[in-house]
C-alpha cells in the first residue's frame, strides 16, 4: 500500500493538486483533522496521520481509537505505546525512525523486531539508503523521508526502499 511517492503535507494542499494516491498528513489540530480527512478521502486518497503532531490530540489507546473513528487508514509515531494501540484496533501503522546514529538505528532495529512493526519511516531520506536494506531484509516495509530534494535521489531511493514521502510538490510528478 505504501509504494511510490507519498504526498508529505505540512499544510493543506488542494486534492487535485496532490497527483499520487497515499498522503501523510503531518501537521494539523484536531478540530480540523475530520475536514482534512474526508476532503482527501472523498477525492481517493490513502490518509495516514502522524498523530504526534495533531494540536489538542494526546497518545495511547484514545487518541488511536478517536482517530479510528475519525476514519484514517493509518497512523505514524515515533511512539511505541501508539504502535500497540493501533494494533489492539487493527490500524496501520507507521514507526517513524530518526537514524541519526548506528546507536539509534541498531535500537531502532531492535525494537522492530522485537514488536512485529511491520512499517517504519527512516528520516533523514539519505540514511535510508544506508540502513533501508537491513529493514527490508528483515521482512519490514520501509519509507524514505525528510531532506529529498532532487529527481535524481528520489529514483535511488525508490529502487532501495518501498516508499519516499516527500512535501515537494515538484517530485510528487515523478514516476517511479
């Protein structure tokens, strides 16, 4: 589900202007999160929300239910207690990984293995290069994210990783 490019919004963006299929909603305040959901889903897109940055939204088996209910198709956090919840309600998830380090990749790792995380999103997007594979070959669907900027790494990316969510509009146009 989460192959190609992926549309990162930090503010809204017009449906028609977005011309790829899943959008992650990055930035947004929860009386206004219902509106963003249904205007992308009316127009066909996938929506996952990182719910770490929903103003007025907190973590845990709540908020997951509430954004449920809300009717997203799948969740992002760097939160482990939110990855559990999601699978207590059977919503997608996304663990977003900051591989700053070989140390914050290698408790990264360990804890993807050791909970069944079935999704992450390596930031920055270079570092998945490095460290994409090792996920991969552990059975575990990977993003790219954060500082893609050009045609050219957005293509290497996208023959080492299953995603690349990227907010430039100029590269939600490439084709893989």
């Amino acid at each position: 589900m989460l192959k190609g490019v992926i549309a990162a919004l930090w503010e809204e963006v017009k449906p028609e202007e977005i011309p790829v299929n899943v959008v992650f909603i990055l930035k947004s305040e929860v009386q206004h999160l219902k509106y963003q959901l249904d205007m992308y889903r009316r127009a066909g897109k996938t929506v996952y929300v990182d719910m770490d940055f929903v103003a007025g939204l907190s973590d845990g088996e709540a908020a997951v239910a509430f954004l449920k209910n809300m009717g997203v198709d799948g969740i992002i956090s760097v939160k482990m207690k939110n990855f559990h919840a999601c699978r207590k309600f059977e919503l997608p998830f996304v663990l977003r990984i900051f591989a700053l380090d070989s140390r914050a990749v290698e408790k990264a790792f360990g804890q993807v293995l050791n909970n069944d995380v079935e999704t992450v999103e390596i930031l920055p997007g270079c570092a998945a290069l490095k460290v994409g594979r090792r996920f991969k070959n552990a059975g575990v669907r990977v993003v790219a994210a954060g500082l893609v900027s050009s045609e050219d790494e957005l293509q290497r990316l996208l023959e080492a990783v299953d995603g690349v969510s990227t907010s430039s509009k100029k590269l939600w146009k490439v084709r893989a």
